[in-house]
C-alpha cells in the first residue's frame, strides 16, 4: 500500500525534513508514525498524499511512484487514499450531511446517488442522528467524525490520519480511535501520525514508526522480528 524508499525530504533554508527514510505499510495494516515535534511526521504524510515530493528517493502509493507521477493523476491518489486532518477542515455554514455529499458531488457520484451514499457514511461513523446538523453545533468528537466519513466517501484503500485526536479529549479521543480500528478491521490500511505516546501504549498491536530529527529510528516490526540463528 504504502512504500518509501531512501526518501529524503530538503526545503529552502529549513533544511532537511527528512534523511534516507525507508518503510513499507501493507495492505491491511494500522500503524501509528510518531516522533517530538518537528521529527518529520507531516513531511511524511504529505509525501504519502502526494501533496509534495521528495528531494530524493521514491514514494510508492496504491500502485503510483513518486517518480512518475503527474499531476494529472494526482486525482485518481486522491479517490484511493483518504486524508484525515487534525482540525477537521470541514465546510462551515454548511451541515454534516452537505459536508460528505460535497465530496461525493465533486468527485462525479451520481447526482441521486449523494444523499443517500452520505447518509450510510454518517451512519458508518456513528453520527447518523446528527446529519443535519451545522458543523458548528456538533462536538470536537463528532466534527472529527464527520471529517472522518468525508475521507471514506470514495472507498479509498488507504486512510491516513494527521494528529486526528490532537484537539479531542479523553472520550472522544477513544470514540474515534474505536472508529479507526473497525474501519481497519474491514481491510483498509490506515497510518496515523501522532506524538501521544500514553495513546500508542493503549495500542500495542498496531505497529509503529518512530522518526528522530527526519530520521527513521524505529519500526516496531523489525524490533520484533525473530533473530535467524
């Protein structure tokens, strides 16, 4: 699903973001990226979304190489790979509903088809009740799992999710956890960027990418890997 390799990342007068960073996430799989702030976890999530490309090294999504790439395709990533944000970037003024069936109208979902393929994603996530109501009047929690159903609305193989508890508290914090966890328990791989270690000890089944100043410095799967006599 998700494969870098000996991926650098180099901005005008900041530096480097990231330095030879290799990993592979495959289909299925939940992992959380962590690091201090600063460590390169955004860097990656933008090179895994295709928002931005490395200085060096491949990016390899759902299929697609950093390297060959063009923007003209940048769409067809974009319907196979969701992107939760930490500030839910929702549509004000606009009602939970409107949010998703947006998604849905800009990327060609056939016009009867909107509303009722929204009301079964808000449904998925729990917040069924809630459709019609503003963004404004929902919680953290359930403003998130709007957010969260508009990343579903084009049934993409890959979920990645940027902080998404950051601004959450302890009970919705859990609620949208226990929402990730069942979407990948239906088979889609998710990667979740978070500096919460007290929420990755929560999780010790997920696997987990550490980066250091833009360096890979750990990946539980190969610390677990049986040693070969």
């Amino acid at each position: 699903m998700i494969k870098l390799t000996h991926v650098s990342k180099e901005y005008p007068r900041r530096g480097y973001a990231l330095r030879d960073v290799s990993f592979h996430l495959k289909k299925g799989e939940f992992a959380f990226l962590t690091g201090h702030s600063g460590s390169g976890k955004s860097t990656t999530m933008r090179l895994v979304h295709m928002s931005d490309r490395p200085t060096d090294g491949e990016v390899r999504v759902v299929g697609y190489s950093s390297e060959k790439v063009t923007q003209r395709h940048i769409w067809k990533i974009r319907r196979r790979v969701g992107f939760v944000f930490q500030d839910f970037r929702l549509l004000p003024g606009r009602t939970a509903l409107e949010n998703v069936a947006f998604v849905l109208e800009v990327t060609g979902t056939p016009r009867s088809a909107i509303v009722p393929k929204a009301q079964r994603l808000l449904t998925q996530v729990g917040l069924s009740p809630k459709s019609g109501a503003y963004v404004n009047e929902l919680s953290g929690g359930e403003q998130q799992r709007v957010a969260i159903a508009r990343a579903l609305a084009n049934e993409p193989y890959v979920l990645l999710a940027d902080e998404p508890t950051g601004n959450l508290d302890d009970r919705a914090t859990r609620g949208v956890m226990d929402l990730f966890w069942d979407i990948n328990a239906k088979g889609m791989a998710v990667l979740m960027a978070t500096h919460d270690l007290e929420l990755i000890k929560r999780y010790p089944h997920a696997r987990v990418f550490e980066l250091d100043h833009g360096e890979l410095v750990y990946d539980s799967a190969e610390a677990e890997a049986p040693v070969e006599a």
